[in-house]
C-alpha cells in the first residue's frame, strides 16, 4: 500500500473526527423546563397526549420529593444547586434576613437584591466558569446579578410573554453560532390557575390539556429546529398543588395578639418573627392551639426537612396539615389551592420526566429527590458539581451510559428512530478507521525505510511467518 494511499485514508479520518467529536458535543446539551405547579400524578387525572409521548421514548420518575418549603422560589433553586433550602438561602418566598436587616419578596422588586441569592452558586455560573454558554427564559433567579454573574443570555422576568416567545428564544440560542449547551425554561401554569380552582377543580383538565399543548409546541418546535435528536430535555416542576376549603383554615389571631409578632411567610407555612422578649409568649401561645397546626422553635424544626441552619429561617414555624390553611383572620385572602405544606405529601411532589441522547427509553423510576437533578445535570453537561445535597448515584440508571453494554447514546437515539444518514456514517467511518489502520500497520511492516525496516522485522516475523 502507498504512502499516498495511507495519507488519503488519514484524510478521510481526520476530516470525519469532528463531526464525532461535534456529535459528542450535542450530547452534553441540556434543556431544563419547569412548569410550575404541576402534580405529579395530573398526568394520570387529564389527558396529556405530549407528556405520554416523552415518558413513552423517555425516562419518568413517579415520585420526586422535592424541597421543603414546597414554594416555588426554594424550590426553583434547589433544582439549580442541588442544595436544601436551609443551604441556598432561598428559604420562602417571602423573607426576611435580619443580619443585612433586609426584605424579599417575589411579588416586589426586591427579588432582585442579589444578597438573598448569594448563599450558593446556581449551575450557570458553575458551566460559564468552566467555559460553557447558558441561556435563560424566565427561570426564577436567572435575570438577578448573582455573585456579579448573570447567564450568558437571559431574559428579564415579564409574566406576559407567551411561551412561544420563550422558547423562540431558547431554539435561536442552542442554534447560534456559539450555541448555549444549557438552556431553562419557566412557564407559570399550571400554578396560577390551580391556585384560583384548586387541583379537584373539573376546570383544571382544560388548564392541564393548555400545558400539555405547549409542551407538545416545544417538542415540534425543536424538532423543526433539528434538536430533538441531540438534545437532552429534562421536564419538571416546583411543587404540586393541595385542595383548600373555606372548612379548613386556623386563624392566628383567636389564639394570640398579632402585635405580638410580624407574621413574614404566609400559608400554609408560616414564619413568624416574635417581637424582642416575646418568642415564648408567642410560641406558647401556638404550640397545642390548633390539631391541624405543628408549630415549632427554629430549633426544633425536625432535622428531616433540613430547614434549620439559616438565618432567614424565622424563629418560629407554623405548618399547617395538608389542605388546611393558616391566616391571622377569615377575612384574609383565601385561594382554593396552596402549596408549601411537608415535602413528604405526595400531593407537594412535581412532575418528572426527560428524553434525549443520553436518556434510556420507556424507563419508569420509582424514586429521587429533587437534590438529585444538579449532579445529574453537571454529568450530562460534563462540568463539575460544587459540593450538594443530592447524589448522581441515586439516578444514574436514567441514563443509558449506566445500562452495561448499551450502545454509545447518539448511536442509540439514531439508529432506533431510523436517521439512516447518521448510521451509515457511523459504519463507515468505523470501517474507514481500521482500514486506515491496517494500512498503518502493513506500512511498518513492508517500508522500505532501512532504519524502520531493520526493527519491524523483529517485531513482526512471528506473525507473518505462522
Ligand atoms: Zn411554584
């Protein structure tokens, strides 16, 4: 065989080593999607035809228990850090820190006080530390300067744009020139309407059959985009959604002086902040006032719910049982749907399911925790995890690289949906790299270059001569 032969061969390789390496690349993209609110099982109560088409060619976890409180901020950054609430700092969504003797409040500017957020570093910054491009869509958190960081692109939190706009935006980032490798989708249904009907509400199928026609938007749409293939997409939510009755509320102020105390997260769990010299007036005020209320010191919140060690945990905690709520009075604001109660109500757990090239398919998982997700994405993202309170361990068996002899996951996802181009790609360039190789090999052997010559002959005589 030629040199020259041998130099083409080498050519053909070197010029189809970065579409593998490219084709790896697209593997560690990771979309992230929260719709906010949604239960667990609603995909057991409505039709949601696009939900069964991922679990169908996806991955489904059937309960995720996710972080106490089960409000939507707390739990929003759990999902990006992998850390208890008690650990990020984002303990409420409403709170108060008395060492910067500062308030937040999602419903107030005051969201964007970077202060709150800096307990912990969430993974856009973590993939832009180590080189990579993030891209934001109204993801709690993303449009706030955290640690003087914002993502590579984001957009800044504006309730009425639609999710088409969104995701628009995430396609024409993964799609750019410098395209993002992870993106985050926020969209605030079915929270919103479950708040106003209550999940046993009949009119909540019409709110679940809304979210399910965007997911199936999204799906088309990155399927347009050439995407779907390549990329891992992650579908989940905050929390879930308990039913309120007019029947089921504790008023406050039968049971103690509201001059007493400034109540600084609302139902169903309420942090109370005593004034000086009143935290055991208050406390004993409340702890055996109502069978339907467990109220507790700071301290003694149990170690269960890892919501202890912060300082914007109040000092005192009334957690209503699920469905019940806690108001000062009956004339305050009632909804028929709340959320917020323990993190062991499988009525507080979200939605989990995921599809992609790196996930298995058809695969249902009994159990993880909501901590699990950051390791799960650093892996697939190929960066590494600052220290958390989750465990890849707990769901690696998602992904097919944990599947002993599975395929390589690119090849996997092509081969099973028929992308017939990539196939053959694959084999020939498989077939191109050994035929280069025992073109290498029989040019050693038969040189004509004295030096090379004098050792090959060694080296290979026992071979040739069997
Ligand atoms: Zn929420």
């Amino acid at each position: 065989m030629s040199w020259n032969r041998t130099w083409g061969y080498l050519a053909i390789c070197v010029l189809t080593f970065p579409g593998i390496l490219c084709s790896l690349q697209e593997q560690r993209q990771v979309l992230l999607v929260s719709f906010d609110g949604f239960r667990w099982d609603y995909i057991y109560k409505f039709p949601t035809p696009n939900f069964q088409y991922i679990i169908k060619n996806g991955i489904h976890v059937e309960h995720v228990t996710n972080a106490f409180i089960t409000k939507t901020f707390p739990n929003h950054y759990t999902m990006v850090t992998g850390l208890y609430a008690e650990s990020h700092g984002m303990v409420a969504n409403e709170m108060y820190d008395p060492v910067l003797n500062d308030t937040f409040s999602m419903n107030h500017m005051t969201i964007y006080n970077s202060k709150f957020w800096e307990d912990a570093y969430p993974i856009w910054i973590t993939n832009q530390r180590e080189g990579h491009r993030s891209g934001a869509a109204m993801w709690p958190g993303t449009d706030v300067k955290i640690h003087d960081v914002f993502p590579t692109h984001y957009m800044l939190y504006n309730e009425s744009v639609t999710f088409q706009e969104r995701v628009a935006k995430l396609i024409e980032w993964f799609t750019s020139k410098n395209p993002i490798n992870l993106g985050l989708l926020y969209w605030e249904q079915p929270d919103e309407w479950g708040h106003i009907l209550g999940p046993d509400n009949p009119c909540m199928e019409e709110v679940i059959r809304d979210v399910d026609k965007n997911l199936g938007y999204l799906v088309s749409e990155l399927k347009r985009a050439n995407l779907w293939d390549t990329l891992n997409v992650i579908v989940t939510s905050d929390h879930g959604m308990a039913q309120s009755s007019r029947d089921r509320i504790i008023e406050l102020d039968l049971y103690v002086d509201r001059e007493l105390y400034k109540m600084i997260d609302h139902s169903p769990t309420v942090a109370l902040l005593p004034g000086e010299g009143k935290l055991d007036e208050v406390y004993n005020a409340l702890v055996n006032a109502h069978p339907h209320m467990s109220v507790y010191k700071k301290e003694d919140i149990p170690n269960r719910l890892h919501y202890n060690h912060n300082s914007k945990i109040q000092p005192i905690l009334a957690v209503a049982d699920e469905g019940w709520e806690i108001l000062q009075n009956k004339s305050d604001g009632f909804i028929w749907g709340d959320h917020g109660y323990d993190n062991m109500l499988p009525e507080m757990h979200p939605i989990f399911l995921a599809h992609g090239p790196a996930f298995r398919r058809n695969f249902t998982k009994q159990a993880m925790n909501s901590t699990d997700l950051y390791p799960l994405l650093c892996h697939m993202l190929g960066i590494s995890p600052l220290p958390n309170n989750g465990s890849l361990d707990n769901v690696k068996d998602l992904l097919v690289s944990s599947v002993p002899g599975a395929p390589q996951p690119r090849f996997l996802v092509d081969y099973q949906q028929g992308s017939y181009a990539f196939y053959m790609g694959i084999i020939l360039g498989s077939i191109l790299i050994f035929i280069f190789l025992l073109a290498f090999v029989r040019h050693l052997t038969y040189s004509q270059t004295p030096a090379v010559w004098g050792r090959q002959t060694e080296m290979t005589q026992p071979l040739l001569q069997p």
